[in-house]
C-alpha cells in the first residue's frame, strides 16, 4: 500500500481451514485493521489532539481573565441575548448569572461540535470511500478481512480520536477551574455531536463511489444541522424572549447537545440522542455496504463514452469532472445555510432595535446605525471561512493525484507542470468565488422573502465579493505549501481554524492587533457597514495571494514528482 510502509499489518490465515473460519464472520480482521489505522494515523490524530487541546485551553484561560468582574459579564450577556449571538453561537442558557461555564458552553461548544465533525468527516471517508477507491482496500479485502472490518475498524479509529481529544480538552477545561463533571458531560457532548456526522460520512461513503461526493455530502448535512438549530432557536426567541429554543431545533443533532445546559442546569438525558441516531445511522450504512458492490456506490454511474468528448480533452476539463460532486454539494449546504439566515435579517432588526432600546449597553456592543450590515458581516465572515475550508478541500485533490501515481503519468505526456496545476488550482478557486456569491445571492433572497428589500442585491453581492482575496490567500498559502512542500499543507488548517476564532471572539476577548491581523480575514472591511470606500487592505490581500499563488509555480516546478 502506498505511504504505509513504515506501518505493516498481518491478516493472512495460518491455514485454509483458519480462511474458511474467519471469512465466516463480516467483521473478521477489525482488531488489525484498527491498529494499523492508528499507527498510521497518529500523527494526524495528534495534532488534531493538540489543536483542539490548546485552543479549549487559550479560550478558558482568555475568557475567565476578561469576564471575570460582574459589569463585564453583565454586556457580555447582554449581547449573547441577541438574536445575531443566538443565530451564531446558540440558545442564551444561564445569561443572568453569566460566569465562565455558561460562556464556555453557550458561545464555543457549536463552534467545537462543527471542528471536530470535519475531522470526524474527513477521516471516515479517508479511511473508506478514498481507500476503496484507490484501490488500497481491495487489496486488504483479498486477505481474510470481513466485508463490514474496514468501515468498522475506521468508524473505531474515529471513536478512538474522538475518545483523546475528549480526554485531553476535558483536563483542560478544569485545568482552567471548571467543575470535572460538567466538563465531562461537555467533551462528550463534542464527541458525540462529531461522531454523528462521523457516522453520516459512512452512510453517504456507501451512497457515492468518490471520496469527494462523500464528503461534499456529509459536510452539507453539517450545514443543514447548523442552519437548522440556528433557525430554530431563533424562532423560539422571537416567541418569547426567556424562551431557548423551539420544536425545530429538535431536528438538529447539534441542537441536542446544546439542550444539555450545561454549566447552567446539567441534563444528560439529551446525550441519549446521538448515541441513538449514530447507532441508525451505522445500521444503515452497513445494509447499504451489503446492497451494493465493492468499489461502487449506492448510486449507479451512468455508463461513459468511449472516447472523451471536447469538453474532457484539457486538464481543466478533467480537473473540475473530478470535483463537481463535492463542489455541488457544497453549493447546496451554503444555499440552504445563508437563505435560511437571512429570513431572519427582518426579525433581528426589530428585536434589535427594542432591545437597543431598552438597554444601551447593547448598542454599545452591536452596531445600533447598521444593525443589518453587522449581520450580515458576521454572516459572510463565517462564509468566507467555510469557502476556503471548501477551497482546501478541494486542492487537496491535487496532493491525491500525485500520490495517486495519475499525475505522473499526465505529466509524461505533452501537458506542462504548470498547465496541470494550473487546472487544479483553477477549480478550487473558481469553486469558492462562486461559494461566495452564492452566500451574497441567497442571504438576499431570504431578506426578501421575509420582506427586507434594502440593501439591494448589488450590495449584498459587492459585500460578500469583498472577502474573496481573503480567501485567496488561504487558498495561495496552501498551494504554495504544495508546490514546496506538500505534507505540509494541512497547516492551512490553521488559517481557517483561526480566521473563525479571531473574526468572532477576537474583538471581545481584546486580543492584541498583532494577533487579529494574523487573520487575513481581520483586513476585509464590511461594506454595509463603512461603504465603498478604504480598500487598501482588500488591494494588499489581492498581491498578496497573487505572490503566494506565483511560489506554488516556482515550488511546483522545481520539486521532484512524485514527492518523496
């Protein structure tokens, strides 16, 4: 198997009777499979781990320095208790008391929750769909491995992630001086919230026969989950504003662990929820795995022409037939996610304004002269992210091929190395321009639909333009890491993981300008907010991205290929 020779694993029987015996059972081989999966995966698992560990760390010892005094807890409840927090961060438990726990829980968890699905996403179809379709799983399947071991021994390996970064983020929420058992309870409210779309990815592995349609697809339920619970305990606050929540937000997994109220009023019987729903979930996946063959995917291909057609005879062409699944996909979790946020703009504005209204402080915190354009911003601010997050995904594609073996192979015929990545940057980039404008097109929409005709289109598409170099120099710092060195790339995460935590608690937690500005998204001025005017930041992102984008060439064309 490629990339694992440092890491071998054993399944071949001892005799032809031990063969018969073993491929009896459907899970035969998972206990090798499982160690070989986290031999091989330990350095990803442990930096996740990290990542994750420190982050929990940072924001306990951060937000109990700076909410430690009643007044500062007092305006940070008041701007948790508007609709913009709520539809962004969750339902408002424990505001008249609002010490550390209830802020750890109510402004961070959903954020955790989506982190750690990613992982748990991207692994389970790492080490299913994408190992089925290269080829590599085929070959397990030819020792004495059951049909179910390899999704088995993958969904263990995420559990088992899951289980250390729990471990590891919990010792760091009472390092920071929260209660163990309601820390217990709210690491495994992160892990279990991950291991439902964890499990969502082994259901729509088996739906699609590439890895990027799996994906692309358990990523837009992820989507859905978060427009869903926002909407709902938007509407829960616009009936009553005590109330948290309402029915709808019962139908998003996320919403579930939010409902434990935690730090505030501990419930466990809501964590019953996913344990119920990951349970269904792996049944499905596995009657689906038995409905289908192996290497194919629930869904048929449709047979193919003999010969490519014009429209596949470039790289490009190629490039994006490859990506259009997960591209689609994507498309469609944003549309949902920005249209669903913005038939709330009108009934924010409103309650906005009442509560401005009746309690200055608020209109201190949240911008009382443009209540819709800071909206809005912190809308498009979180769709920039993800559009980049989409943006990474997608040139990872890249790293694939190459270790694939197919891109060698392309690039002993007539195609030039720079032709080649150009079509595979290309693509990603294009994907996340239209991500974007998308995100503008369907907040409008929704805004109209719920009657808020102003601003009009031309300013929501101008708004949510203006975050493209941002994205783009993202994007260009992570190819450029793949034109140098491409194990490095996962180190782009970073860029979003930090884009999400500086744009939204940057501000609140007086982080020092050095820090917000490592951001590329802290430079993008909302133009709801301050016109169409100051774009210096905006022309310095654009030849910033520019260079980064000219290094991944350069990088590309000096390094060997495949990289060893």
């Amino acid at each position: 198997m490629s990339g694992t020779s440092s890491a071998r694993v054993s399944l071949a029987p001892t005799s032809s009777s031990g063969a018969s015996l073993t491929r009896a059972s459907s899970l035969t081989g998972t206990a090798a499979l499982l160690r070989f999966n986290l031999r091989r995966d330990r350095i990803r698992i442990g930096v996740w781990t990290l990542s994750i560990g420190v982050m929990y760390l940072y924001c306990v010892v951060a937000l109990g320095g700076m909410f430690g005094t009643a007044e500062a807890q007092q305006q940070r409840a008041a701007l948790m208790s508007t609709p913009a927090s709520v539809l962004l961060a969750g339902p408002g438990y424990g505001l008249d008391h609002y010490t550390l726990g209830p802020i750890m829980a109510n402004e961070l968890l959903l954020w955790f929750i989506v982190a750690v699905g990613i992982m748990s996403i991207l692994q389970v179809v790492r080490l299913t769909r994408a190992e089925e379709e290269s080829g590599r799983s085929e070959l397990i399947r030819a020792g004495a491995v059951g049909r179910h071991a390899p999704s088995v021994a993958a969904a263990l390996t995420v559990v088992v992630a899951n289980v250390i970064i729990a471990v590891v983020s919990c010792a760091a929420l009472v390092g920071g001086g929260l209660a163990a058992g309601e820390s217990l309870a709210y690491v495994a409210a992160v892990a279990l919230g991950s291991l439902v779309f964890g499990a969502v990815a082994l259901v729509t592995a088996q739906v699609t026969e590439h890895g990027r349609g799996a994906s692309g697809m358990a990523i837009a339920a992820l989507m859905v989950a978060v427009a869903v619970r926002g909407a709902g305990d938007v509407e829960g606050l616009s009936r009553t504003p005590s109330q948290h929540g309402s029915p709808l937000s019962w139908f998003s997994p996320i919403g579930w662990m939010q409902q434990t109220r935690l730090y505030v009023d501990l419930r466990v019987w809501p964590l019953a929820l996913p344990v119920a729903l990951i349970a269904v979930l792996v049944g499905v996946s596995a009657l689906l795995a038995g409905r289908r063959d192996f290497g194919a995917g629930l869904i048929a291909v449709k047979p193919g022409r003999a010969d490519a057609g014009q429209c596949l005879r470039s790289p490009l062409a190629v490039t994006w037939r490859q990506q259009r699944s997960m591209t689609l996909w994507w498309a469609f979790g944003f549309a949902l996610m920005f249209a669903a946020s913005g038939t709330y703009i009108d009934s924010i504005g409103s309650m906005m304004r009442d509560m401005i209204a009746q309690n200055p402080a608020v209109g201190n915190i949240f911008n009382a002269h443009d209540i819709t354009g800071s909206f809005v911003g912190v809308l498009l601010l979180l769709g920039a992210v993800t559009a980049a997050a989409y943006g990474m995904s997608a040139l990872g594609r890249a790293r694939a091929e190459e270790s694939a073996g197919r891109a060698e192979y392309l690039l002993a015929t007539p195609i030039s190395r720079a032709r080649w990545l150009a079509a595979q940057m290309a693509v990603p980039v294009t994907g996340a321009a239209a991500l974007m404008v998308l995100a503008g097109v369907t907040t409008w929409a929704g805004a109209v639909s719920s009657g808020v005709t102003d601003p009009g289109l031309g300013d929501y598409l101008l708004a949510s333009l203006t975050w493209l170099p941002a994205v783009a120099v993202v994007l260009g710092c992570v190819a450029a890491l793949y034109g140098w060195a491409p194990r490095l790339m996962p180190v782009g995460w970073a860029f979003v993981a930090w884009g999400v935590f500086a744009g939204i608690f940057g501000q609140a937690m007086n982080l020092p300008g050095w820090a917000l500005g490592m951001s590329p998204f802290h430079w993008v001025p909302n133009t709801m907010m301050t016109g169409a005017h100051h774009y210096w930041p905006v022309a310095w992102l654009t030849v910033i991205a520019v260079a980064l984008f000219v290094a991944a060439f350069v990088g590309f064309r000096r390094r060997n290929i495949p990289v060893a």
